[in-house]
C-alpha cells in the first residue's frame, strides 16, 4: 500500500544535497528531522527494502547525506539493512510504535471490511475479538445472512477457555504466558463440554497451535458451534482473534472445519492490514 508524501518529504525533496554538518545537527535541527522523516517515509514505500543510491534519488540527498543519516537510524534500530542485499527495510522498533497507536477504533475500521466479506463468505456471523486478561472482548460483529444468527454485541465479553476467540489467543500467548493464564483463570464451567480440567486444557491449547484454528463445539453455549484463528500485527504478536459462529444443526463438525479454511484467508488478510508480513527476507 503506497504511503502518501508528506511536508516533511516534500521538504526534503526541495533542499540541497549537501552533507549533513554539525551545525544542522545542533542549530538547524529541524531540517535534519525533515530530511530523516522523508527517509522513513520512502523505506516504508519499499517494503522489499531499497538500495542508498534508490533511495538518495527517491528523496533527492546527495549520497553521503542520506548514508549518515540512514547510519543512525541503523544504529538505533529504526531502519535495519539486509544482510545479503545492503537493501533497507524499515526496524521493528519503528513498528512497535506504530503498535501502540493502534485502539479498538482502529482495529474496528481494519476489521469491519473482513468481517463483512467472511460473514458473506460463509453465511454465518463474524466476529473480531482482543484479550482482556483471562477472558475475551468482542470489539467489532457482523451477523450473516442466514436464518437464526448467533449475535454477540460489540463489548461483550467471554470467558477464555470454552470460546474459540479465546482458544486462538491462548495458543498464540508463550509459554510463560499461558503457564501464567492457567495459574490465574477459573475454568468454570458453561455447559457438559467446558473444560474445566487444565491438562485437558492444556492439550487443547497444543492442537490450536499445531492447527492454526480453535473449535467450541458447544463449550459455552450448547446450541452453538464456533471456530476462530489469530490475528497479528507488525510486531509478530497476536493483536486480536477472528471467527465464525452458528447454530449446531447448520455447523456441523464437518462444515464448520470446511469453513475454517475461510476464516484462516480472512485472519491473514486482516493481519496483513495489521502490517504483518509472514516470512521477511534478510
């Protein structure tokens, strides 16, 4: 996705392209700031990396501006160059900033469009959650277009253990973190399915994470099936959860792990839209 230009590039496209000198640096620090803003902004346009000589041309530096600019930026983690290439890419310091930008509000307006077009694609109501200590908080929904919808409003909240929003994010958590959950939930248990005993659990967890997808075949609700799986974000961690629910008699086990395969393409998509990228080179 192309990034528009800003002030600060098209500030820097106008200026000389004399080295940067000490005195910008102290006096005139504000044509430094523009010139490196200009530098993020067209690595970020390039997200298979680009070369100093594309990227002096792109911005209108002279070589060894750019390369001391860059060089900083490098050494504090901002933008990284790829080892083989000599290419850069923008740093996960830079993303991890980018992360805490990101509120419910953002994360609604990313997951709305997925939402709409997976509940389209499999007839039933999609819904879009992020963790809320032990348990789940459903930010966005949408109903699908079939008879008899399993509609969870915006805000609700569910408990971790017996929902698949809740599976998927307790099989993206590590280690500690999961051990950490397991110390601290109530498995309560919701209908003859829950599971309430943590090795139980614990297996579980273990297939979610070899599978990539998490089931509630009636754990919470017994009339209800749902299946959902991760979603991340540029920083490589699980941001939300994203799934599917509806009626036992319409989702049988065999339809609802066909239709897994749908809210997988919608949980990749949106993770896209998150900034992830699956396998960076370099």
């Amino acid at each position: 996705m192309a990034l528009p230009r800003t002030a600060a590039s098209k500030q820097a496209a106008v200026e000389d392209v004399a080295p940067v000198r000490d005195d910008e640096t102290k006096g005139g620090g504000v044509q430094s700031l523009a010139r490196a803003f200009s530098i993020l902004e067209e690595i970020a346009r390039n997200r298979d990396g680009i070369s100093l000589a594309e990227l002096s041309k792109s911005v209108q530096l002279h070589n060894s501006t750019t390369f001391h600019l860059v060089k900083t930026m490098v050494s504090l983690g901002y933008v990284r160059q790829i080892k083989d290439s000599k290419r850069y890419r923008i740093g996960r310091p830079l993303f991890a900033l980018a992360a805490s930008s990101l509120d419910e509000i953002e994360m609604v307006s990313l997951a709305t469009p997925v939402l709409e077009d997976l509940c389209h694609d499999t007839g039933e109501t999609s819904h879009f959650a992020v963790r809320m200590g032990n348990q789940v908080l459903i930010v966005a929904e949408r109903a699908g277009d079939g008879v008899f919808q399993m509609v969870s409003r915006a805000g609700a909240v569910r408990p971790a253990h017996c929902t698949a929003l809740g599976k998927a994010l307790l099989g993206a958590m590590t280690p500690p973190q999961f051990d950490r959950y397991l110390k601290t939930a109530t498995l309560a248990p919701f209908t003859q399915k829950t599971l309430t005993d943590a090795d139980l659990l614990v297996r579980e967890i273990d297939n979610v994470r070899r599978n990539g997808t998490a089931f509630d075949d009636g754990e919470l609700n017994t009339e209800v099936r749902c299946c959902a799986t991760p979603v991340w974000d540029f920083t490589g961690q699980a941001v939300g959860a994203i799934g599917i629910s509806g009626p036992i008699w319409r989702l049988s086990i065999q339809t609802l792990q066909e239709k897994a395969r749908l809210v997988r393409q919608a949980a990749d998509r949106l993770s896209t839209e998150f900034g992830w990228v699956s396998a960076e080179p370099g």
